[in-house]
C-alpha cells in the first residue's frame, strides 16, 4: 500500500523514478536501466555520482543543492530520500517536471540522474482592457517583469492583486484573465496577456438605518466619509462607488461619533450589503445607541513629573462633562499639546497613560487615568540612511536630534521639518525611524531618506515685437565652493558637489536688442559651524531702442496696406534689426553682498538678515522712463546710482517647501538709502529749473525708505497626508522720500498679472502679482506705483506627491490695488478677481504652472472689466 501511495504522489507532482512490478535486479552494463522493485524489501546504497540536464541557467551544483541529495550520502531506495528531493524541486517552483532515476547500480554505490525540465520564463507582458496609468500601478505591484519565471502560483496571486486592485477602486465585479502565449522566437519563454474586464463602478443605492433616534439619519449619512448614496444633490462632491473596506471604516466613524456623544454603548448590531441591480448595491445597518454618560470623577495614578492638578487641566475634561471618548483619546495623545507629547518632549518614551473606567454607576462613569511614566531616555545612536547627494555633515547640522541629549519629540519634528527645507530629499518620505532600547533605556534614531534632484534648467523663448527673447537659467543647489580648488573631490560633472551651497547662473537675450546676465552664491551656513547665511551676486543689462523711422516706416506701410486691403501686418516689424539705434539704451548693473542669522528668540524659526546693494543705471536718450525734471522736460539721459542697506526679519515655520499643510511664513523689511537730500542745503522745488543738466543731477544718488510686509498661512483641512489645504496671503508696500521734491523714480511697484519680472517694462521695479488683471494694469507708464496691497485666499489639492513630480490643483480668491501716492492708499478700495489653475514641480524645472483668472473691475478709468485672463507661472513666489 505504501508503494502505491508513494508512485501515485510523485505522478501528482509531475515527478518519477524507474519503477518494474518484479524483484530488485542490478547489472553493471551502461545500457541497460537497473530496476527498482517498490514492492520488495528497501535497500540502502551509496550515492556515487549525480549528474543534472534539461536546465541551461544554472551550474550543477545549484541544482543539485536544491534537492538535498549529496555525493557519499548512503539512501534507502526505494524510501523517502528521492520523494523528499523531488519534493523539494516542486516547492522550489522553478520546475514544471522532475525525473528522478539511477542510470546504474555496482555492488552498494549508485548512479543518480536527475532530469529538470524549467518552468518558462516571460518575454513581455501585455495589459489589455485597461489605461495606461492603471497598467502601471499593476506592474508595481504584480512582481510580474520580463525575464522572470512564471507559474500557477504566480498566475493564482497575479489575479488576486489585480481584483483586489480593481475592488479597492470601486470594480467589484471586475473580471481577470491570464493566458500564456509560446514565443516561438525563443526557447522556454512566453507571453504574457493580461486581459480584464473592469465592468462598471458598483454605487450605493441606498443606505438604510434603523435603531437610530439620537442622530438622525441624515446626521450619521453624513458621518460616512467613503460610502455616499448615488443620484442626491448634497452628494454631488462625495463618492459613491462602494468599496467593502472604506465601508468597515464608516462603520467606526458611526460609533466614534456616538462615543464622542457620550454614548459608550453604541454599536451596530446587524448590517448587510445587497445588490439592487448590476451596478449599485444597498447598505442596511441597525444601530443600538444605549444610554448618554457623563463624567463623576478623575483621579491620577503613578504621576510624579507633573502634578495631578496640572495633567487635569490639560485633560480639559472635568467633573459633569459628556464622557467625550474622541476628546479623551485626543487629550491623551493626539493633540499638539497633549499630555503624552508633555512626556515625550522631556524623554520619557516608555511613558503610557491607561484610562480605566473603574466605576459604572447609571450614566456616571469614574476615570482613573493610571500613568506608567518610566525612565527619562537619551539618543543613542543617530544614523542617516538614503543620503547620496549631500557630505553626511551637511545633513547632521541640521538636526535637532544627537547622541547623548534627553528625547525629544518636538525636537525630532523640528529635525524633520529642517530636512524637509533643504529640498534634497522627497519630504513625502522622511522617515525618522525611532527605535526605543528598554534594556538600556535609551532610543535610537534611524534617518531614512529618499535623495532627489534638486538642480533646476530654465529654458524659455518668448515672441515680441522685436522677435524671440530666449532664457536660460541654471540653478546648482549642491555646490561645493570649498571643492573648486581640491582635486579627486565630489565632482558631478564639472562642478564640485556635497556642501549644499547655491550657485545660479542666468541670461536672457533677443541678440543686439536686449541682453541681462546675473551670476549669485548663497551658502546657508557660511564656515560650517553655526546657521549664518552669506550671499553675493551681480547683475548687468543692457536694453537699446529702435530709431523714430522704424515705427514712421512701419505705420505708413501698414496706412497703405489698409487702404490696399491687404491687412495691417508688415514686413517692417520683422526687420527691426535694420532701424537698431544703438544711441538710445539703458544700461544697468549692480553687486549685492548679503548676511543672514538665525535667531533664539522669541524662537529659533526666526531669521534676520541684511544686504548691502549697489546698482547704476546709465541712460542715453531712453525715453521710456516718466521723469519729470524741475525743467519740464523728461530726463532720459544721465546716470543715477542707487546705494541701499536692506534690513528683514523673516520667520517659517512651514512642514513642506514644495506643498506645505501647516506653518506659516512672515517676512518684514525696510531698504534705506542716504538721506542725501538733507544734507545737500538745496531747494529740491525749483533746482535746475533752467537747466537740464542740473535737474537731472538731483537723481545721481536716488533716495528712498521702502517698508514691506508679507505673511502666509498653511492650514490643512483634515489630518491625512492627501488632504486640501487652506493658504491665506496677506501683504504691502510703501516707497517712501526723504524730500517729496526728490521722490525715487526707481524701486516703485509694478502691479498686476503672473507677477513675473519681463525685460520690456521692469526698470528697476518691483514685480507684484494680481491674477484677473494684464501685467502691470494697475501701475501703467506715467501712474507708477508708491504703494500697494494685496490680499488672497487659496484652496490648494494634492494630485500627486512623488519624488519625481508634484502637482496640485488651486483656486483662488485676490484683492489688491497700487497707487501712485502714498497718501492715497486704501485697503478697502480694491481690484478684485477669482479663478483656478494648477502648479506642477519638476526637480529639474523647478514650479510651473497656468492660471485662468477673472478680473471683477475696471481699471484706470477704462469703461471696460477686466475679464478673463490666462497667467503662466515659472517659479515659486513668495
């Protein structure tokens, strides 16, 4: 009986050995097979030789490995040591056959033959019935990839991802099927088609609730998040496709709720899910509410570090209050200030706080909150795992976190946030990887990182009336200034790498029309030992006009095209390079250097800083600049030099650079120049009245104060990592003059549009942007701006958070206004608009994105609105 079970396992499994109905027979000759008699008495040999074929792939010695057999090893044959072998191959899952048989047997030694036949391996595989982005989101998760070797198993659990995948989705009907295709081009391998049928999304029907009389049913509908009825008006934004586990998970927000209530007992007693038809189901629930209890009495046990009387007002519950089970749970460790975190921000990781309800007396319930406070812990060990871009030291000075301080978990999350602000690793992946030592009462902190592209390339080409205006800007975040002179460093190319410094080169030019080039360092921990910043950099431009006969030429061509019929466009304005007057131009350029340290108080996210700027600007018969002289006329001829000292005190305090949820970021500043006009003992009112030369000279210093304020807040709307996120903007400005006879003619504020600074029109001003409203509507040539406000409101959705790509969707709200006197300003005289639009950020890129906004007002006494307007961003604003 044995025997017969033994051959009938090894068939099953695809697997033989030499077998005859008749007694044990040996021979020494090669040809013939020795029989193995399953039916006589077992013996034992000696294996002397294994040999393996039918497997192409692998040495000999792996294989042999696999079955467990080895040269010298003595065996019974028939028993179980060739079935275990051949066992083992089937679990193995490699093989789709195993042969098992003795090529010879001499006196007590043994031949073994082991013949494997491989499973096939895939040469592609191919999804049908679904999207592309949905096929990628299968091969992530399928382990299914070209090369591999495939199997029922394989199959089996390929198709138990895919209907969970499609379930989780709202599919729940949807259909898989896996088919094997040879590939006649190659040996043992296959394709592979994955065809499915998604069906159609199964939608909620209908909810219906009895044993409800505390909330109602419209109250507990609402409760559910995930699980909405289809065809109502107030689930217009919601979901409605059914998915079984976000609907488990609806099922706790109901209790939750009546346990925030009071209601301890609630529960749902019965509920089911059944199909009204192909694509809907109904959901049916009976709830059991129970009585409303109340609080009686909280008593503190095992406390030591802080006094009972301080944890209770923490608590914030008291003595007759609702027993409030969300607000328990959240005072005991959910909130910011919670009591677990007043723990864990004093190093007591093995703290925990148990709440008992050691007394039930009808609706009053006695707490005793029983506290196991532990052992203050210290860090261990701090380790930076996932770091490939930046010297590890770099990293380190950054954390708040290091070997031998008490824990901390506020500083672990200030650790966190400064990371993220670095903006070389994916702040979506930050993980600290804290692991408690209860042996020795110590924590070790495990910084996993995921690196990322922080590098920028800005390319872009623009048309304008003088042709194509190109950019290029290169933006090096990495820069190592301290490894330009060392050889056999940190090199990425030709530029030294590792120290986290900022190097960006920029030009912008049309040929002979326009050129400006900037070159500027910023190194945030200037000599490496505390957080002060130094920056330098320089610019130059240089913008020249076009003669009077170009534009005399251009308007009688198109005067005789019009009357020709022939349109309004011509050649002329193609051909400006012929009417290039290199007479009238504008040139300017300027070296800033700049300080920056981080202050301890009122706390260590602020930040103070200064900069010392030079600029000269240099006019020859420019006549696109409004100022006007003591003489009448306009000067358009003359240098000026502009010689200023900016203070600015900033506070961030932001969780994301890229797509931040909390936090908020502040920025106030003043520009001074020398008030030169009080120490010159001249009357500004008519100073070269008679005299061009003279009442330009008032502007070869110019003067000014301007005073800035900016201010941002981040709120998300609900605690998950996905969420929407309120941002709330406020700022102003004003230019100010020590001599209002001497007012600047440069540093005024250019309002309106994407607020991106453009060659045509920014002389020195300050770009502010006010989507609904053309670039610049608010300031125009001749009414430029002294003051200004802007006020804003945006609801901002996550679409996508990866280390490659971020994108979010927004709409918003803006007000704001500019006015050409600073008495005139008004903060409830504003420009009003609205609109959507998207941001994508590309590591290599930088921030991108278009608006489509709507301006509600008309402007500069036009009898025209605004209207729609369509704004494209490049860049991150403030």
């Amino acid at each position: 009986m044995r025997d017969r079970l033994l051959l009938i396992t090894m068939m099953t499994m695809g697997a033989s050995f030499m077998y005859n109905e008749g007694y044990a027979q040996e021979n020494n000759t090669e040809n013939d097979k020795p029989v193995i008699l399953y039916n006589g008495f077992p013996k034992k040999y000696e294996i002397a030789e294994i040999k393996v074929d039918g497997v192409k792939n692998y040495e000999d010695y792996v294989l042999v490995g696999i079955s467990g057999l080895a040269v010298g090893q003595t065996i019974t044959v028939p028993g179980d040591d060739i079935t275990d072998a051949i066992k083992k191959y089937w679990r193995h899952g490699l093989f789709s056959d195993v042969k098992i048989s003795a090529d010879k047997i001499v006196d007590n030694k043994i031949y073994l033959h082991i013949q494997l036949r491989q499973r096939p391996r895939i040469t592609d595989i191919r999804f049908h019935g679904i999207k592309k982005s949905e096929k990628e989101d299968l091969q992530a998760k399928l382990g299914l990839v070209k090369g591999s070797q495939i199997s029922p198993n394989s199959i089996d659990r390929a198709k138990i991802i895919i209907k969970k995948h499609f379930d989780e989705k709202g599919f729940k009907n949807a259909e898989v099927n896996i088919i094997e295709r040879e590939d006649t081009a190659n040996v043992e391998q296959v394709f592979v088609d994955v065809n499915i049928d998604k069906k159609e999304k199964i939608k909620v029907h209908k909810i219906t609730i009895d044993g409800n009389t505390i909330l109602s049913d419209k109250k507990l509908k609402k409760v559910m998040k995930k699980t909405n009825e289809k065809g109502r008006l107030v689930n217009l934004f919601r979901t409605k496709k059914f998915i079984n586990e976000k609907y488990e998970e609806d099922k706790k927000l109901i209790i939750d709720k009546y346990n925030e209530l009071g209601y301890r007992d609630a529960m749902i007693v019965e509920d089911s899910v059944s199909s009204y038809d192909d694509k809907t189901v109904n959901v049916y629930m009976k709830i059991y509410e129970g009585q409303k209890y109340y609080l009686r009495d909280i008593t503190w046990v095992g406390n030591i570090v802080f006094p009972s009387d301080l944890l209770s007002e923490q608590l914030r519950m008291k003595k007759g209050d609702v027993y409030n089970q969300k607000l328990l749970n959240e005072r005991i460790s959910g909130d910011e200030d919670a009591i677990g975190n007043n723990y864990y921000n004093r190093g007591y990781v093995f703290y925990s706080l148990d709440p008992v309800e050691v007394n039930i007396d009808n609706d009053s319930i006695d707490l005793e909150m029983r506290i196991t406070e532990g052992p203050q812990a210290t860090i261990s060990h701090v380790r930076i795992n996932g770091n490939d871009r930046l010297y590890e030291n770099i990293v380190r000075r950054e954390l708040r976190t290091r070997p031998g301080d008490l824990f901390s978990k506020e500083a672990l999350e200030r650790s966190y946030r400064e990371i993220a602000q670095m903006g070389h690793f994916n702040p979506e992946n930050i993980d600290p990887g804290v692991k408690p030592n209860p042996q020795d009462g110590t924590v070790d902190i495990n910084w996993g990182l995921e690196s990322k592209a922080n590098d920028q390339v800005e390319f872009s080409a623009g048309w304008g009336q003088t042709g194509v205006i190109g950019k290029l800007s290169l933006k090096f975040t990495n820069f190592s200034f301290a490894n330009l002179f060392r050889k056999n460093k940190n090199y990425r190319g030709i530029l030294p790498q590792g120290d986290g410094q900022t190097l960006t080169i920029s030009g912008q030019t049309n040929g002979k029309y326009y050129q400006s080039y900037s070159v500027s360092f910023f190194d945030p921990w200037f000599g490496g030992k505390r957080p002060t910043s130094f920056s330098v950099s320089a610019f130059y431009s240089i913008q020249t006009d076009v003669s009077s006969q170009y534009y005399n030429n251009a308007f009688m061509s198109n005067i005789h095209n019009i009357l020709g019929g022939n349109g309004i466009y011509n050649s002329y304005y193609n051909n400006y390079e012929a009417y290039l007057n290199p007479d009238k131009m504008m040139k300017m350029f300027g070296v800033t250097v700049g300080w920056g340290k981080r202050l301890r108080w009122p706390d260590d996210y602020f930040t103070i800083s200064a900069e010392l700027s030079y600029q000269r600007f240099m006019l020859k018969d420019w006549s696109y600049l409004y100022i006007k002289l003591n003489n009448g006329e306009y000067m358009n001829t003359g240098n000026s030099n502009n010689l200023n000292l900016n203070l600015t005190l900033s506070r961030n305090s932001t969780d994301n650079p890229i797509f931040p949820r909390h936090g908020s970021e502040f920025s106030a500043s003043v520009a001074l120049t020398p008030p030169y006009s009080l120490f010159s003992n001249k009357d500004y009112s008519t100073y070269g009245k008679d005299n061009y030369d003279e009442a330009a000279s008032m502007y070869k210093w110019i003067e000014y104060h301007k005073w800035k304020f900016k201010a941002k807040t981040y709120t998300a709307l609900l605690p998950i990592k996905k969420c929407p996120v309120i941002m709330t903007r406020t700022e102003f400005g004003i230019l100010g003059h020590y001599n209002k006879y001497k007012r600047s003619p440069f540093e005024t504020f250019y309002m309106g549009g994407d607020g991106m600074t453009g060659y045509s029109y920014n002389y020195a001003s300050e770009t502010i942007a006010l989507r609904g409203y053309e670039n610049g509507a608010l300031t125009p040539y001749g009414s430029e701006g002294y003051a200004y406000i802007r006020l804003g409101a945006e609801l901002r959705y996550p679409l996508m958070l990866e280390n490659s790509t971020s994108i979010y969707a927004l709409g918003f709200l803006e007000a704001g206004n500019a006015w050409t006197k600073v008495g005139d300003f008004n903060p409830f005289k504003l420009k009003r608009s609205a609109g959507v639009g998207v941001r994508i950020f590309l590591p290599m890129i930088g921030m991108m994105g278009i608006d489509w906004a709507y301006g509600f007002d008309k402007i500069n006494g036009s009898m025209q609105y605004s209207g729609s307007q369509f704004h494209f961003i490049i860049g991150q604003e403030f």
